[in-house]
C-alpha cells in the first residue's frame, strides 16, 4: 500500500490508450489511494464512466454540472483536494488546450486551477507527438512545471508503426510511488554517525578500528539526494562527500562523536547510527611519547559511552533511530537484543560470516531487524544499492 492516503485525480482524454486508464485507476485503488476521475467527452467514447466509477468507488466527474441533479462540480475543490493530478491518456489536442488555457471541458478547467503536481502522459501516433506544435506544448507545459511521463518512442529506425504509445500503467504507478517517497524527505533532518573512532594512547598512537566510513557516507548521500539535510558526524576516514546538504563535522574520538550526536540529536527528524565507535578507551593516555622499554606496557582502558543507547533514551516519538550491529555469532538474536537495549526503530546485521560484507568492501549484505522481530534480508549488493534500501526502510516506518 505504498500510495495509502493519497488523493490523486486522475484525468482521462479521448485516446485509443484510455482502456489503460482503467488498469492504472485499478493499481492506484490497490496501494492505498483515493482516486476521483475526471474524463473528457471524448475520453468517454474509448471507456465507460461506469467501468470507471466502479473501479474508483466513486462517480465519475465529466461535466460541469451533474447531468441526474444539476449539481455544480467545483473544479477548483478538486484542484485543492488533490495530492496529485496524473492525467493519463494526454492526446495532442489536450495537450494544446493544457498548454494554452482553452478550457472548455472539465478535465483542463480542473488542471488550470490544480495546486498540486501534475504529471501527463502522452498517448498519440509518433509522427504527432514529433510535430513542432505537439513539441512546443510539451516544452510550455514542462516549463510550467509538469512532469511529462514520454510516451514509448522506441528507436526511431525501427518504423514508426505502434510508437509514441503511452507508458504501461506500471511504470507510471512506480513514476509517482518513487515521486511521493522523494516528497516525504523534503524539509528533513537527518543525524549519520560514520566512520572509526581513533582512541589516543599518546600523541602518536591511537586505537582504532578498520572502519572506512563507506556505508555511512553513502546512506548521508542518498539522504541528501532526496531532498534531506544531514548533519554526518565522521571519524577519521578517507572518503568524502560533496553535497552541498551535508555538513560534515568530523570528530576523532567516541567521546567526541557522542557530544557532537548529542548536540544535533533533537533538531533532526532521525539518525542512523552506521559508526564504528570504539567501546573503550585509554584511561590515562600519555602526555608524551611513550619511548620504547624492556617492560610490557599494559594499557588500561575504560568504557566509552554507548552513543546509540544515549540518543535511544532522549528519542521523542516522532524521530527515528536506526542502529547497525556487526555480529560474528548468534547474530539474528544478538541484534535483537541491541535493537532493545538501544530502543532502535530497526537494527541494519551485518554478518562478518558473509562473503563480501564487512569492513573496507564496497559491498554489503544486511538484513533488517524491526521491532516486531520483522526480518527482512537482502541481497550481496554495492553499498550504494544497500544505502538506498534502508533510506527506503526509513522512509516507510516515518511519521
Ligand atoms: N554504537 C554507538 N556508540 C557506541 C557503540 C555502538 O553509537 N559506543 C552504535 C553503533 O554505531 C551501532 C550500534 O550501536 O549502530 C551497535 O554497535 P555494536 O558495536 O555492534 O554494538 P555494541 O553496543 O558496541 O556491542 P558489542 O560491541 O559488545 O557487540
């Protein structure tokens, strides 16, 4: 149901392709959405309201007026009560009346006053959706901030037969899912803690661990490449990131990384702990050097301070927490326990037993722990492909 609460009014034209309308209209209502068509005098020559109405549960709108009672439809309420307007099949004509304000039938009334994004797709032969004319009201149309979903032009060598035909209802489904996911992240603020954490012995040594920041930079990249801030908290590590929405504030030791998370914690709407932080550190390090003796040196450490657990426990009920956990026995049930203990919304395992996961690699393989048990596991994937699918994680369990 990834389109649960959604109210999409979705605009039907008089194309051969409005019999797709009704497959689409029947993918909507199936993740969740609201959907009100609104049809043109046209567009109800290829497909019945009734087939319509009955797939959307609801009357379908293709007047001013109500032909049984008189009532006036209000175009510009539909244009409000939208989230968005998809108006699939689009022929030429349509286009040109959308482009140029003739709005002289409901469905381009209702676009003309819509508040909402729009997305169109075109359905037409190739030799006129190629036209100069057809062109410049896509342009016009685009510039007014349309989304035009092109229609399938195929290799223009192979003969013009059957193209220019309208995306299939599936990928236009997966054109506003992905639309909608991206909308979720705007005005967002997200913590990542990334990277080792370095533990002074002296002024020249330190303990640390083979950490490189990888997976946590990609996961601040995706953040911010729909549309979130993020403030990353880094250790020492040899990657960077250039996005102009992340700042980075790089940090050396756990004690560091903990009064940097604490401090940006509650302006952020989440924060996904991905760092290696070191669990003890040196309880007295050295001023000086320390020179090399006979004796053994025997380095007492102390615990750090679990930052996770310490965001875990100030975590207000609309922000998120996600924790990894890199487990070498007992994994699944070990996660659990710190998906518990650290009071995570979803703990990302990462098995040292499997075959590129781990430590440096450019791959990953995790499996998701939620708080109901709920398991999902993933595929070996590039630690790109890994940040996206638990952005996506993120983005489902965000109030
Ligand atoms: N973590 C943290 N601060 C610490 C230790 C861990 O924020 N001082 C976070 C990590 O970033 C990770 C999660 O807690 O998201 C689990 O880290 P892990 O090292 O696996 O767990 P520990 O609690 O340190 O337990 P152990 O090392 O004993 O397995």
């Amino acid at each position: 149901m990834r389109l649960q609460g959604k109210k999409i009014l979705l605009g039907i034209t008089g194309s051969i392709a409005a019999y797709k309308a009704a497959f689409l209209l029947r993918l909507l209502v199936k993740e969740g959405a609201e959907v009100q068509v609104v049809i043109t005098p046209a567009g109800k020559e290829f497909i019945t309201p009734v087939t319509l109405s009955a797939l959307s549960g609801k009357p379908v709108i293709s007047e001013f007026f109500g032909s049984n009672d008189g009532t006036w439809h209000s175009h510009v309420d539909l244009g409000l009560w939208a989230d968005a307007m998809l108006i699939a099949p689009v022929t030429a004509t349509s286009l040109g009346k959308m482009a140029n304000g003739i709005a002289d039938n409901m469905l381009v009334t209702t676009y003309l006053s819509a508040k909402c994004p729009v997305f169109i797709a075109p359905a037409m032969d190739l030799d006129m959706f190629v036209h100069p004319s057809t062109q410049r009201n896509i342009s016009i149309l685009k510039e007014y901030g349309n989304i035009i979903l092109d229609p399938d032009v195929g290799e223009l060598a192979s003969g013009l037969e059957g193209k220019g035909r309208m995306q299939e209802p599936e990928h236009i489904l997966e054109k506003l899912v992905e639309f909608f996911r991206k909308k979720k992240l705007l005005n967002k603020k997200f913590l990542v803690s990334a990277g080792p954490t370095y533990e002074k012995i002296d002024p020249v040594r330190f303990i640390g661990n083979y950490s490189s920041g990888k997976m946590g930079y990609a996961i601040a990249d995706e953040l911010a490449e729909l549309g979130a801030e993020v403030i990353l908290v880094s250790g020492p590590v040899s990657v960077s990131t250039q996005k102009e929405r992340i700042k980075v504030i790089p940090v050396e030791s756990a004690d560091e990384m903990y009064q940097a998370c604490i401090e940006h914690f509650p302006q952020c709407d989440g924060a996904v702990m991905t760092a290696a932080v070191a669990d003890f550190t040196p309880l007295n390090p050295e001023i000086q050097k320390t020179k090399r003796g006979k004796e053994n040196w025997n380095i007492e450490l102390k615990p750090t301070k679990d930052i996770a657990a310490a965001l875990g426990a100030v975590k207000k009920t609309d922000q998120i927490l996600i924790g990894f956990a890199l487990e070498t026995t007992d994994e699944k049930a070990n996660a659990q326990k710190k998906l518990q203990k650290k009071n995570l919304d979803f703990i990302v395992l990462n098995s040292l037993n499997d075959a590129g996961a781990g430590f440096g690699l450019d791959t990953n393989k995790i499996t998701i722990i939620g708080k109901n048990n709920k398991t999902v596991p993933f595929k070996l994937k590039s630690k790109k492909e890994v940040a996206a699918d638990i952005v996506k994680m993120m983005i489902s369990i965000l109030r």
